[in-house]
C-alpha cells in the first residue's frame, strides 16, 4: 500500500456505510439473505429512492412497477443491486466539483468504460462477473479523483502537460506526486476495505504485466477503458492502440466486435435508459 495514501484519502467524500457494508460482501460470502440486504439498505432513504427509479427504467421493469426495494432486490439480484448502490453512492458523494470540466470528462470516461465493461464480460461469456467489471471500470481511476481533490490547479496542469506533450500521465503523476494514480486508487479501495478485485483492477488496468489472480477481469476492463479512450473519445496515442491490440488478444473478441466498439455502441447506448439514468444521476451534460 502507498505509505502516504491518506494524505489525499483525507480529501475524498466519506462513503456512507451502507455502501461499504455492501462492497464487503464478496462472492464467496453470499448467504445474506434478501431481508438482510434489505435492512441494510433501507436505513438510507435516499438511496432506496434513487435504486427504485433506476430499477424502474425501461432496462430494468419487468411486467410490473417495482414499488418496494424488497421487490427490486428479489427481482433484480444481489450484484445488480450492488452496482447500484455504488453508482447512486458515487453520484451522491462525488456531487462538489460537479460541473468541473474534470469531473464531466472524468465520470464520461468511467460511465462510458463500465458500460463497455459489462458488454465485454457479456462477449467473453462471463455473465456471472458482468456486474464486477462494471463496478471495476467505474472506480478504476479513483486515485485521479484524489489527486484533482488534493489540489485542483496541481492537478489540472500535470493532465494538461500528458494532453500536450504525449508523455504518459503516470509518468508525469510520479513526478509530481510520487506515486500515480493507479497506485493511488488501488491503496483507497483498500483502504475503504473494498474486495480485491476492484483494489487489482485500480492497480493493474491498462498494464501488460498483470499479476492479479483476478487477470481476465483486470484485461476486460483494459480492453473497455483503452477502447473508450482510442476509439470513442478519441484521445489517441499510438502506444495506447497498440496495448489495446495487445491485450484484445487474451479476450475472446472478435475484429468484428471491436467494429462494433468503434462505430455503433455511442448509438445503442444512447437509447439505452439505464445508461441515460447513469448520465444524468452524474450531470453528465455532453
């Protein structure tokens, strides 16, 4: 763990309990019951409202309207649950610097990367880690947030140098800081005592030499993120497009797939609710 994480921990939202209670539960310890996820849950009235709304958008509604949580946990599934305790928790906390230009490029970048995530898992035949990814590729650059929280001028100007000189911001993050942001965002999940996997995913995203034992979720968010930068915001770097075409080959994609990430996802999601629900629970605005 980085030896001075809490400097920049101390800078961040405090997350609410519920939602670290939740992040907590991993696979291996699913014997809570429903009524207990429900009680967990129900203590943050807020929170129960927002997950009913979303649970009720088109993506999500069944035959029904979903009127209790109890209902839309049954209906929905502990890890699609999860998934959105965490978006509507990260929606709430993150709220101060909302309309900077940073936060709006940052949580675009993460929306549109856990989207991509979750449809990759999907393509890759891990249906049942889909919600992880998801999660992963939303939080995966946390410590950026940390680091534009310390200081928001510092900050601002390291990103600016990497957008124009091409030297990779983790590069430049070291020099400034000490540490980078993976480093960073991999020493807060654990810190927040968040499962390993979403710690390795902060840690390890977008590297070549990945040591996780969590390695096919670690490249499937690679993969999401790396797209979303090189062909969808167009943030192009050619060392960038060559680790994607590096670690596209340990998924089980396909070229056609990858035509499919470049030209037609922005129009399917789009039209998608829940990814408009995320957009707009962010203020997402272009």
């Amino acid at each position: 763990m980085v030896d001075n994480y809490e400097s920049y921990l101390k800078n961040l939202p405090v997350i609410p309990e519920v939602a670290t209670r939740i992040m907590r539960i991993t696979e291996d310890k699913l014997d809570i019951s429903f009524k207990e996820l429900e009680d967990i849950i129900k203590v943050d009235p807020g929170l129960t409202v927002k997950i009913l709304r979303i649970a009720n958008s088109a993506l999500y509604a069944r035959q029904r309207e979903i009127k209790s949580l109890q209902m839309a946990i049954t209906l929905l599934g502990f890890k699609n649950i999860k998934s959105l305790v965490m978006l509507v928790t990260a929606s709430n906390v993150f709220t101060r610097y909302k309309k900077t230009a940073f936060y709006q490029s940052f949580w675009k970048h993460s929306i549109l990367s856990a989207f991509l995530a979750k449809h990759i898992a999907l393509r890759c035949n891990k249906k049942e880690q889909s919600e992880e990814v998801f999660l992963g590729a939303l939080l995966h650059c946390i410590g950026r947030v940390a680091f534009f929280n310390s200081d928001q001028e510092k900050y601002q100007s390291v990103a600016a140098e990497a957008e124009s000189s091409g030297v990779e911001l983790e590069k430049l993050e070291k020099e400034a800081y000490g540490m980078d942001h993976k480093e960073l965002g991999g020493s807060i999940l654990k810190g927040w005592n968040f499962p390993d996997l979403y710690v390795d995913i902060a840690r390890e995203n977008e590297t070549e030499n990945i040591t996780s034992v969590h390695k096919a979720l670690v490249i499937i968010v690679s993969a999401a993120t790396l797209i979303v930068d090189v062909h969808i915001l167009k943030n192009y770097r050619p060392a960038r497009k060559e680790l994607l075409g590096s670690l596209f080959k340990h998924t089980a994609l396909k070229e056609s797939d990858l035509d499919y990430y470049k030209h037609d996802v922005m129009g399917d999601l789009k039209k998608d609710p829940m990814f408009q629900e995320c957009q707009a629970l962010f203020g997402i605005t272009g």
